[in-house]
C-alpha cells in the first residue's frame, strides 16, 4: 500500500522545487502533485528539439525522471532526499508537437528504495496526445544519517 511518510508532503516538494534549477532552465512546470503521484509540463522551443523539429531523447528522459522522483519525494520523510538509482526509458514514438505531458507514480513502496513508472506524452494543437516515452525507475532513499561522514 503506497502511504505517505510526510503529511506535508506538497508543501515540502515546492519548497525543493524553488531551489530546482535546472527545471526552470529546461522549462518544466509542475501541474499536480499527489500522495505517490506527479505531473507536469513542458511547452516546447527549439532548444528542446533535434533535426526535424523532434523533441530531443534527453529531455524525455529528464522528465519521466523528474515526474518519478518527485512521485517518490512525496512518500519519504520531509527530511529525506530521493535520488534516482536506475532510469530505464523505453521510446515509443517521435515527439512533435507543441507541448509535453509528463506523469510519474511509484509503484512500489520501500524503506530505502521506490519502484517507479512514467510515461510521456506530446501534444499536438491539431491530433490527440501520444505516449512517446515509457520509463521504469528506482528511487533511492537517503536518511539525514546517510550523508554523515564516515571514517
């Protein structure tokens, strides 16, 4: 059963996310944040395209990480981090489009590790979404005590 371990989960991840830079550098928005659940968006510009106007792979990439690791984020104590311990992302189809649709949920609940899943969608102002990135993740859990200095 996926359970909280923080019930100020939403307010501790926009909090983490002011200080996140690198969304803002890409352009990442995050639209709904619920217990195990994550969702965002992305318009896209021509720094996030390769030939052909397709959205470029590591952009893909970076928001099914995202949208998982903050679905993880929302499960640990507030004074716990995630980091992602194993990304697989598997792509669909070409993203061309307007806009990208991220969502990422944990499947798996643990101690030390969340089993996650996202999918990624582009949106055309023209056709309906398309899935074109499904991603499997780990997300490790680090305790305050595992960033103490050990000799």
């Amino acid at each position: 059963m996926i359970k909280t371990l923080n019930p100020d989960f939403e307010n501790t991840i926009r909090e983490r996310l002011q200080n996140q830079h690198f969304m803002a550098l890409v352009g990442f928005k995050i639209t709904k944040i619920a217990e195990g659940v994550v969702e965002g968006e992305l318009l896209l510009t021509t720094h996030h395209q390769q030939h052909k106007g397709f959205v470029h792979g590591g952009v893909t990439a970076t928001l099914a990480d995202i949208t998982a690791g903050l679905a993880a984020v929302s499960l640990v104590p507030a004074n716990h981090h995630v980091v992602t311990a194993d990304l697989k992302v598997s792509y669909l189809n070409p993203g061309l489009g307007e806009k990208l649709f991220a969502r990422g949920w944990v499947l798996k609940q643990g101690r030390k590790l969340n089993f996650c899943e996202a999918e990624v969608y582009c949106q055309r102002s023209d056709k309906p979404a398309i899935l074109i990135a499904k991603a499997t993740a780990i997300m490790a859990t680090i305790a305050p005590e595992d960033l103490e200095v050990k000799n």
